[in-house]
C-alpha cells in the first residue's frame, strides 16, 4: 500500500511511552498500524449504527434500557487499551 509522509502533533508523554515500548521498531510503522486498528473499530461502530438503524425501521424504536446495555458492551468493547496485551 502506498505511503504518504505527514506532520503529527501528539501528546509528549504517550509518545514518549510509544517510543519505549516499540524499542527499535518503526515509530511510523506502529502509528500506521494503530490509525488502522481505530479505523477498523469505526467501520465495525457505522456497522452497528446502520443495523440499529434498520432495527428500529423494520420493529421500532429500540428500548433506551437495551440501548444502554449495548452502549455498555460497544465501551467494553471499543477500550482495548484496558486489556492486557497479547502475548506473542
């Protein structure tokens, strides 16, 4: 896949974390990596919305209760930062 050189601006202390954490490894090759990882979550939240949407459509609105659980799941879900890495 091509590749476009751009200027970030990023937090000095979560750089400064990526940089120790990575070691010799690309810096760009791991933001490249992180920025498709986020964007594969959006796709899979516009996916969710989109079904929700057809949901309410076909039956209804949908139970602010259920909503809220979902909303808990998607958060569960959407923090991976909260998990241990995988070992490999």
């Amino acid at each position: 896949m091509p590749k476009e050189k751009v200027t970030l601006t990023l937090d000095t202390e979560q750089l400064e974390e990526l940089r120790s954490l990575v070691d010799a490894r690309s810096l760009s090759s791991t933001v490249d990596q992180a920025v498709g990882s986020y964007l594969s979550r959006l796709r899979h939240l516009r996916a969710v919305d989109e079904w929700l949407a057809e949901l309410e459509a076909e039956h209804g609105p949908v139970d602010p209760e259920t909503l809220e659980w979902a909303a808990r799941i998607v958060d569960d879900w959407a923090s991976p930062g909260d998990r241990p890495a995988k070992a490999g």
